[in-house]
C-alpha cells in the first residue's frame, strides 16, 4: 500500500496513514476508497450535481473492486450505489438498508449498523470505529495487486450488474416500441429480473446460474428487426450511462453478439427481445 495512494472524499486528518482526495482518474490506482461522513443528503440529492458526482466516484470504485471504507452518510452513499433504499435520518445521518446480498454483521434496531458487499464495508454511525480502521488498514496492507477478474467483476459485480438491468427495463417500458411488448408478455417484474439477471451473471463468467435456450425463450413474440435494435440501443445506453463506457464493453459486446446470433437464426423477424 505503500507505493499507491488511499484515497478520500472529504478531507480527512488523524487515520494513520496518508490519503489523498479522490478523483476518477485516482481510481485505478487507488489502494482504497475512504467515504467519510460529511452530513450531506443522500436519500434526497435533487439539484445536487456535487452529490451526484460523488456517487458517480463511488461507483467507478465498486466496478474497479477498490477496496472501500464508508461511514455515516458515506455508507448511505454506498448503500445507493448497490441499490439499496436509502431512507432520511430523523436528527441523524440519512441511512440504507443493506444492499442486496450484503452481509450484516451488527444490527441497530432496524439500522443494519455494519454491513458488508463486495469491495464495500460500511458502517452506519456518523463515527468509524478504532477496530474497522484498523481492519481495513490491515486488509489493504496484505492485499495483492489488484488484476481483472471475470467480465462479471469488470462490470461492478452482481449488485451494479442487478441495477443498470434495473435502469435498462425502466426505459424499455418507458417506450413506445418495445413497452408495448413487455407489457403484454411481463407480469412479475420482479421474477423476470431475476431470471435475466442469471443469464448476465452466466454470460459474464459468473457460474452458472442460467441454463436455457436463448432462441426458444423468446420464439414466438412476432417481433421484427426494429425491435432489436432499439433495444440494443437502449441497453447500450443504459449501459455506458450507469457503468461508464470501459465497464459497460463486456455487457455491449456480449448483447450485440447476442443480437446477431438471433438475427441469423431468425431473420427475416429477428429481434426476440430478453
């Protein structure tokens, strides 16, 4: 840890060790992320385009499987990140509940005080703990380089991965083309997530959590070549807008391989949309 830097959002004196402000282009050789408290909203972060970029740093971090350390309405952030609920503190720091598949290893009545998920620790009281600092700093002083993992791990992870497909069936069924069909073929939302979610985390070498026919799934729908590619273009979007275009690739190159598998199988009505 000692030739690369361990970064922090907001200044932060007297934890042991140097840190330096984060920024984006820091990410990639930070040793760590700090997300310290600093009192902001988090549950609500309307014309706050700070608020958003911070979010927008802390993401990259997840993606990049930099170890982060959150605390206080630093943790709020983290919990939005991964998608969790963020709810608005009563006299107190705004707080999440815990991502999903976090693990939470300390309750405060209906607070999960100290959570875990992936690369993230995050402590819900506005004050870190001597024994997490030391933790994290332990954790990162016997951490090896850090080396790309799966395409899976390349993107964020299976909670980054579950909110841009979130992201990406929310402007589906916003348009005019293809909401139509969804609305006519989709009841549970919450089912058909989670059985798209599979096929991803299968396509991105994350075990095999999906086992299908890609070609009889979604035989039957009628639907045309217009239809694929607006739908191609929108999950390039959705995409490249909540993962950045370096994260999204592994997504975009698989889907649009995809797309043309279908096509070839199914032309002259290509297009059966996941």
């Amino acid at each position: 840890m000692t030739s690369v830097p361990l970064l922090t959002t907001s200044p932060l004196s007297g934890f042991g060790v140097e840190v330096v402000m984060a920024s984006s282009a820091a990410l990639p050789g930070a040793a760590g992320l700090l997300v310290p408290h600093d009192g902001e909203p988090v549950a609500d972060v309307r014309d706050r385009p700070d608020r958003w970029a911070l979010l927008t740093l802390l993401a990259g971090a997840v993606r990049r499987r930099v170890p982060v350390l959150a605390w206080g309405s630093g943790a709020a952030l983290a919990g939005r990140v991964l998608g969790a609920r963020v709810r608005p503190g009563k006299g107190a720091a705004d707080w999440s509940e815990a991502p999903r598949g976090a693990t939470v290893e300390r309750w405060q009545g209906e607070v999960p005080l100290l959570w875990r998920a992936g690369p993230v620790t995050a402590w819900a009281g506005e004050t870190l703990p001597e024994d997490l600092r030391s933790e994290f700093l332990a954790r990162l002083m016997q951490a090896e380089p850090r080396a790309p993992g799966s395409p899976l791990e390349v993107v964020g992870g299976e909670a980054v991965l579950r909110t841009m497909l979130a992201d990406f069936y929310a402007r589906a069924r916003a348009d005019t083309l293809l909401g139509p069909v969804f609305a006519a073929h989709v009841q549970d939302w919450e089912t058909h997530l989670d059985r798209v979610m599979a096929f991803w985390v299968t396509m991105l070498g994350g075990g095999p959590a999906w086992r299908g026919n890609l070609n009889s799934v979604h035989a039957g729908l009628g639907l045309r070549g217009t239809h694929l590619r607006r739908w191609l273009a929108l999950f390039r979007e959705a995409a490249e807008d909540c993962l950045g275009p370096e994260a999204a690739a592994p997504l975009t190159a698989r889907a649009e391989a995809m797309g043309h598998r279908l096509g070839q199988r199914n032309a002259p009505h290509v297009g059966r949309v996941p």
